[in-house]
C-alpha cells in the first residue's frame, strides 16, 4: 500500500468481484459493480455509429453518435466523415472549463456532397419512445433528467433531450435560426454547462481517449480560439468503425441503463461506502453518473 | 463580426455597459452586469490569503485560501509556503475529469517546523456565522446551497461547507481518520465532484491561470499519478502575496454575493437572453455561478 500512502482522492478500492458469494458485509463500490457486471448489463456500440479520429500526435478519440436525438445532424456527420472533411483538419479552440472545438480548420475548404445544409432544431425529441430512468434526486434544470440506453437525458415529461456532461459532442452553430450543418464539432470538457442544453444539438459522447481533446493549451483569443494556426492540434483523419474491416474496428460497450445493475451502480454512485469516505453524499447528478464504458469486447 | 460567423457558443453578446441609462430593452447578459458592476460590488482578496504559484514553464496561478472554511488547514498551508516547501515541488498527478495535485514530488523531504500535524477535520464548519445567499435553485446534494462572501457553500441549514466547484482547491489526504497537513494539494479540473464535499478539507479556490494546471498530459498510472518523474510540471516557487512587497504584489477582486447586483447575476446566468440562446435554463447550479473574479485594481 506505498501507493496508497500518497494518494489524496482514491476512487474505490478495488476488491475482487464478489459475485455468486455470499452476500459482501458492506455495500459493493460504484466500481466493483462495474467490474463485476455480466455480458448482459452491457450493450456494444454499434459499428455505424462508432466516429474514430486520429490526431496528430497519434493519440486516439473515439465517440458513440446518437442518431435516436439528432438524426439529420448525425446524418451530416456521417456524410462528413465519408467525404474526407475531418481529415488533415484541426482543433482549433479550446475554451478552459468550457469546450473543446474542431473541424473549421478551413472555412474554404469544399463540404461533401449530400449535406443537409439548414438541418431542422434537433435540441430536443420526444420523450415518448425513450424509456427514461429518472435519477431519484433532483435535476435544478429539468424535472424528469435520468437515462436512456446508457445516455443522460434531460426531460420535461414531454421532450426529451441529451444533457451537457463532460465528454458529450455538441454541434458548433452561429446565431439562430442556425443550427449547424456538423462541420464544426466541440466537446464539453469541464463543468457541464447545462444552459446550452435545449440550445444546440447534442449528437454523442467521448467514449475514449478523451484527454486528446481535453489536456491541450487553451486558446488565448476570444472563446478559447487559437491566436496562431501553428498552435492547432491536428486531426489526421476521422473514420467511422463501420468504414474499417472487421479486424481492424476498436470495439466498446456502454452499460446498459434499463437493468436493476445500472440501479444499483447510481445508488452506490450516491452513497459512497468506500474507506475514504465519511459521509456519503446521499445523491448523485446526472453528469456524475455518466454511464460506464469499456473497451474492446 | 467575420469571427463570430466562425463561433459555435458564444459566451455573451459584449454590449456597451448600460449603467446609468434608461432601462434596457432586453435583461443585461451576466459578462454585461460584471462588465458594468461598480467598484462595491467587489471584495478585495487579501494579500495574506493570495496564494501565487510560479510554474516551471513561466507560468503563473493565483489561488484564494478560505480561512473561514478550514483554519487550521489554511494555518499550515502558509506555514509550508513560508517555509519553501511547495517551491522546487512539482504537480504529481492529473486525473482527466477529475483533479490535479501537486506538493508531493518528494515525500522524504522534511516539512518546515510549526505545522500541526493532524489538523482538525475541517470538512464542515457551522453555518451560523455565514450570510448564505441561498440558490433559488435544488441542489440535489444540499438543500440550502448557496454563496457567502463569494464562495460556492453547500449547507443543510445547521453546517456549511465548501463545494468542490471548478477550479476549487483542496488538502490531499489518505484514508480516514487522516485529514492531511496541506502538504498535497489538488484543484477541480473537471465536473464537480460533488460527493467529496464533507469528506475532505476544501481551503481555497483557483482565482486565475487555471490552465496552467487543467491544461496539463494527464498521468497514466492509477490516478492520473504521473509514471515517470520527467513528466511532472515542476513548480518553481509559491509566495503568499503578503511576502512581496506592495509594489510586487498582485491584486484580485472577488464580486460580493451578499448585494442584489449578484442576485441579478445568478438569475442572469439562469435565464440566459443572448441572442445565441432560444430557450433559457430557468436554473443555474452552484458550480455553474460561480463569483466573478477581476484582475489588478
């Protein structure tokens, strides 16, 4: 436990998977839980809506689309991706505690063919259709916020809509009625800045290798814009996985967030019962319950 | 406005200060009334709670302590400042979505004399005492949650304590009973991790140059601890400002949270009027009203 000595925040304390044992003396950790889940708590991430970009550096992004919220964006993105426009472009905005934006690297360069150019507002859906699981604890921006297959929605009762959590990819847009084509992309990478929610088209989430787009030198001009090109961090190219052979496709999963698992998983979420805590926070919010991710199965 | 065609979220349309004038046709966007608040509306940091870190690269972060919050704790953090132990230190740890921690480069180092060495457990302090602006908003962690003195506090009505917001600074500690000396530090780079309130000692905040620590390679051993010490940020040295002299000193200011401008602000930042947003939040949480800090007067 030498490693143990110097930490400051552990994250749980990782006991072997309990499951078919006798009932644990105390409550298994948020991520015991995860650890310990079967095949069936998760659902894999589907090939067509798996985006895989490959920076510069080599490091790697990988994000899970949402065309159950906003197809017509999604379907831009998709045509995008197809047509080469995120490849050799750019990150060119990182905005600190806010977002991180890419893919207008050249507002000259030709769009692909088959673009819905004005796509209608896609910031919300309805909400029938969608089997919410409210979170137990009260969302200040909306009364019905839980998830959907593994999501974090906002929801009235009515509408429904993607929450902005950390990670989640939104669609970069100008002044209203504009509601981006999806050409310009960001990602939330601090504080969820839940007052853009219903405001702009959110369309997934960073599943991996999001410290590619959030560990990088904020920008010094207005909104986080990089003063000099030479400062951008480049995007080598962008693929969906459904575009790649089969041997070649990364592969995740994303819990399922219709099972008595994922219950558990937000109760242990809100009620920490692992040796560093003293009191349990009694509650969680739905941007501190992002459902969990793994990876290659 | 070339640039702001380009823009996917604007902040806030910059118009003139409109104090003084006929009242506006539209509600001030919150950038407007922080832009045009009168010099009472703001606190003074004071030099002996200044904390200014200079980084290995040049760069600079100042972080108010909170006396009020954790004396003991902030006690033995200007002891450590005073007695050089922060300076030739180094940033160990950063933890994506989570925290970056610094102070602990070299645990054989010895501390300075004079520091307790197992302070209190100053995670909660008696609300009485605080003039707590209630958020009009849930809280789904506290139910009277809300700002004093401009600070972001969690409180059940009896206890008050410090919310991990943003950009909030914290005592590194192991497991209970442990509460940590001030030695390790770390600050908030992601969402709020809400469920350590309570569980630890919260003695400050990042007031500017955050990025020199957010914007940092995360680590890739178990807790974003860094593997290899060569990729640690070095730290160069820490001074309070009441170490320098008057002339050396910089100056910061923090918006009062106890007078109607910021009432006005809260409710601004909840019912957002820019001309990017079609429909307002009606809420704001405590993380995303954070107080305003200006530079330099």
């Amino acid at each position: 436990m030498k490693r143990r000595r110097r930490l400051a925040l552990p994250l749980a304390l990782f006991a072997p998977g309990l499951i078919g044992a006798a009932p644990p003396a105390a409550p298994l950790a948020p991520a015991e839980i995860v650890a310990a889940a079967p095949a069936s708590a998760w659902r894999a991430v589907a090939p067509e809506n798996l985006l895989l970009m490959e920076m510069g550096d080599g490091r790697r992004v990988a994000i899970e689309l949402a065309p159950a919220f906003a197809p017509v964006h999604v379907a831009n993105i998709v045509a995008l991706t197809r047509g080469k426009w995120f490849d050799d472009n750019a990150v060119v905005r990182v905005q600190d505690n806010y977002v991180t934006q890419w893919g207008g690297a050249d507002p000259k360069r030709a769009k692909p063919a088959g673009l819905v150019a004005t796509p209608p507002e896609e910031y919300t859906r309805a909400a029938a259709g969608l089997a919410i699981r409210k979170l137990p604890f009260a969302d200040p921006y909306a009364p019905a916020t839980g998830h959907a297959e593994g999501w974090p929605v906002g929801s009235d009762g009515k509408l429904a809509w993607l929450t902005h959590c950390y990670g989640m990819v939104g669609v970069g847009r100008g002044l209203n009625p504009d509601t981006g084509t999806g050409a310009e992309l960001y990602t939330v990478i601090g504080h969820a800045p839940r007052h853009l929610d219903r405001n702009i088209a959110l369309v997934g989430r960073v599943i991996d290798g999001m410290e590619a787009l959030s560990a990088r030198p904020r920008g010094t001009e207005t909104l986080g814009f990089y003063a000099d090109p030479a400062q951008r961090v480049m995007i080598r190219r962008v693929r969906l996985a459904s575009m790649m052979s089969v041997a070649e496709q990364l592969r995740f999963q994303v819990m399922r967030s219709d099972i008595p698992l994922f219950t558990g998983w937000k109760r242990a979420r809100a009620n920490r019962q692992d040796d560093f805590f003293t009191r349990p926070a009694g509650a969680v919010d739905i941007c501190n319950a992002q459902a969990p991710v793994r990876k290659g199965r």
